[in-house]
C-alpha cells in the first residue's frame, strides 16, 4: 500500500489524527486536496470524511483547536466548515447517494467511506489518505485513481452513464478537470458525455456559469469550449457559438473558419491576461459574424458585426446568468470597439485617431488593446507582422500623448454646466454642439488641451450662434483641463 505520511507536512493533520483517535471515527483526507497533492500543487482547501457525524467531527476538532465557535455548520447538507491558520477544512459524513431522474438533488443516506468513494465524480477525486493511528498517511484508492493521475486520465469510478445522468453537472466538470489539469478525457467517459448531453438541461444556469467561469479561468481556455462543443454541450448552453462553426464557399471563395479563429484569440487573450471578462469578450468578439454575413463582389464581409455584437452581449450575460452589472457593461464595450484599432494600425496613425481612441476606451485602453492584438491570427506570417508592427506604433504613440496632453480619465475642461452658466441656456441642442465642437477640437488637435483654448472656443462658438456670455466663470472644479 502507499503510504503518504511523508508528504503530510501540515501540522492541522497531526491535530486531525488525535481527535479521530479520541472519537475512534474513521477519517480520510478525501478529494481534491489529495489529487493536488501528489500532482505537487498546493492547495489549502481541505475536505475529510468521517464514517460517522460530519457535523459533531467538526465541533470537536474545533473544542481540540480552541475555536470552536468558529465552526460553521450546514446542516442541510450535513456539512461543516472551519477556517483555521490559513486553512479551509471541511467535514462530511460518509453517505451513498441515489437519484431520481428529474432531479440532480441526490437522496442521500449514510455509508462506509467505501460507499463515499463510490459517489466521486472522477477517479482522481476518489483517493482517501487515512488520518487513524493504524495507518496514518495510507492512501485508499479503490478505482486506481493514482494511474489515472499518472496517466492524465479523466474518468468515472462508476458507469459513465450512470454518473453523468444522475449528476449532470459533472459533466462540465470532467471537460474543466481535463482542461485545467492539461488531461484527456477516457473515450468511453467522452462518449458518455456527447450521450448524456440532453440531461445538462436540468442543470440551473448559475451552476453552468460558475463551470464556465472556471473554465475560463484556466492557461488554455479554449480547449474546454472545443470540447464543449465536440460533446454537444455548447449546442445547448451557448447555441449561439455554435453557429460560429464551418465554412460557406461561394463562387470558389470561402471565408475565415470563425469558430476556430474564435478559440485562437480567447487563448492569445488567456497567454497575457488573466482578467475572465476580457477572455469573455474574446469569446464573444465576433458573435455576430453570422448575422451580418455577406458575399459581395466576390468577396465575404462581415459589416458592422462588432457593433452589433456589442448589442447581443447584455442577451448573452442574461441567458447565461452572468452579472448584468460592471463587468457585462465591460464585455460589451470591449466587443464593440474591438475593431477600432484596425483602421489606426493601416493609416499613418495620426494623433486624433489615437486621442480619440484614448478617449472612447479610457481605463479599459490596455484591455482593449491586448483583445487587438489577439485579433490577429492570420496564417499569412507577413500580414500579422505588419499589423503587429504597427500595433506596436498606436502603443508608444498613446504613451505619447499621455505624457504629452492627454489622460485616458480625461474629460473635456469645460462641460455642459459650464456653458449653460455661460450663456444663461437652459438644456439645449447648442449646449451640446458647443460641448462637441470643444471635445473635437482637442482630440484632433486644433486647440490645447486646456481651460483658456476651451472657453475661447465656447466663446467663438457662442457668438456664431447669436450667444452672448451673461456672467465669467471660474474653471469647473470637478473637470480635468
């Protein structure tokens, strides 16, 4: 038997093992910290089973750490938690479950930690090290999860059949295990899968979200939404990618394969960026390719895609129960200015165009810049140089400007407030033609950056327009000149 005591260097399984000895529970470290620990990554999430009360467990490992008030108790689901030193423990009672088709929800019972080992999603989850006295540090390993592991093997204990359809979620989960841990699913657990697909539809979206979010959170993204796909899983959570896939050909031209090309800017994306959001705005930056597709001339196009891309963006957030909030807001702004970049790359990169591109993506500039850059995946070595080459241009021009006039926070020196004062107006289409003609005036570099050259020009303005200034104003306070 392999015995791990060696790699349990933690001190808390030392206090573990004393109140398993008093209670004379069996007691298992169980799950993922095992299969993080003989992978080597440290984990400090911890769950043990008990082949007794998972709830009293915990109160008494609490009394022998002095903190037992800290103890949190679920007991809807017979669970128990504690926060000690940096550490997560969670305690569980050994059950076996049962399910009923229209439900996800098991019947649970109690069991023998054999009988717990039987209801893990995956082998590599389904290791047990001892915590008793007679083989601490013994590793119980029952459906030869360590070779798994060793082979990078994603697989069920059990039938996969019968795993996936009593819990459908598990499905998701073995596509994020093999997409995190760089492993392959078993052909017999993949076919499973693409099998039992229909049944992720009893799943509630915000589980499926989460397992998104997990997925994209990982060093390859897109390996798990080809897989997805692959399995008819995306067909059913996001159709809309799905239509992304293939390529149409007419009078011998065909165009860019958009699902794949998809895929290579959400991984160029994930190799700079750790931001979740900005790998969904990869994801969704050509959404709307299939929508505006069009041959003409003897050529595809795809117009104004990123705009109406950036409309889909609050459907999507809303079918998939992702936050309607800040970050949606984000992902939209990102897809719909993704192709703002291209056109500055080929011209001769003035400083307006880069001013206004500044001012339209403001704090989001960096992000927007990497997904640009990601954008690129042409096979035509010479083209993505020149591209990137001149990406490299826009960069230091923005750098430029920063230290030069401009700020990516930057508002106008003098906003509508001000000109209403001005000019004793009340709201009114001039107001806004005065603040515009100022705005544009600075980002295409007709006048400084600053309060004088702002309020001249209102005052220029204002005359042509038959105004005469009522009162003189200081400078607003609240602007940045």
């Amino acid at each position: 038997m392999t015995n791990l005591r060696h790699k349990l260097d933690n001190p808390i399984f030392g206090h573990i093992a004393l109140v398993a000895e008093r209670t004379g529970l069996e007691t298992y470290v169980i799950g993922g910290y095992v299969r993080d620990l003989l992978l080597g990554i440290p984990s400090k999430d911890i769950d043990f089973v008990v082949a007794g009360s998972g709830i009293e467990f915990a109160q008494k490992v609490g009394e022998h750490l002095r903190c037992k008030r800290d103890v949190v108790v679920y007991r809807n689901f017979g669970t128990a938690m504690l926060r000690y030193k940096g550490c997560e423990l969670e305690f569980v009672g050994a059950r076996k479950e049962s399910y009923d088709r229209n439900s996800r929800k098991p019947i649970v019972e109690n069991g023998t930690i054999e009988d717990d080992q039987k209801r893990r999603d995956f082998t590599i989850n389904a290791m047990g090290i001892s915590m008793n006295k007679a083989n601490f540090g013994e590793l119980t390993d029952p459906f030869n999860g360590i070779d798994d592991l060793h082979n990078g093997i994603i697989r069920t204990p059990l039938e996969p059949d019968t795993t996936f359809s009593d819990d459908p979620l598990r499905m998701l989960r073995a596509i994020r295990f093999a997409c995190r841990l760089g492993f392959r699913i078993e052909e017999a657990t993949e076919q499973a899968i693409a099998r039992n697909c229909e049944r992720i539809k009893i799943v509630s979206m915000e589980r499926i979200a989460d397992e998104l979010n997990k997925m994209m959170a990982t060093n390859k993204p897109s390996q798990a939404f080809i897989m997805l796909e692959k399995t008819g899983l995306l067909e059913l959570i996001i159709p809309q990618l799905c239509r992304l896939h293939g390529i149409e050909v007419k009078e011998g031209r065909g165009h860019k394969e958009i699902f794949l090309h998809t895929m290579q800017v959400l991984d160029n994306v994930a190799a700079v960026s750790d931001n979740i959001w900005l790998r969904w705005a990869a994801l969704f930056h050509d959404i709307a390719k299939p929508n505006v597709k069009k041959f003409v001339n003897g050529a595809w196009t795809f117009h104004s895609h990123e705009f109406i891309g950036a409309k889909m963006v609050p459907a999507l957030f809303k079918q998939l129960k992702l936050p309607l909030d800040a970050k949606m807001k984000f992902v939209q702004k990102m897809v719909g200015m993704h192709h703002r970049a291209i056109p500055i790359s080929n011209d001769d990169i003035s400083d307006s165009a880069v001013r206004r591109l500044m001012y339209d993506a403001g704090e989001d500039l960096d992000d927007l810049m990497i997904l640009c850059e990601a954008d690129i995946t042409s096979k035509i070595e010479e083209k993505k140089k020149k591209f990137l080459e001149n990406y490299k241009i826009v960069r230091r021009k923005i750098k430029e400007l920063e230290a030069k006039d401009f700020r990516r926070t930057w508002q106008p020196p003098i906003d509508g407030n001000y000109i209403m004062e001005t000019f004793d107006l009340k709201p009114c289409r001039l107001v806004g033609v005065i603040k515009d003609c100022i705005k544009d005036s600075i980002l295409d570099g007709k006048i400084e950056n600053t309060f004088d050259a702002a309020r001249e020009l209102m005052l220029q303005k204002g005359a042509e327009n038959g105004l005469t200034p009522v009162k003189t104003l200081p400078p607003p306070t609240a602007t940045e000149g």
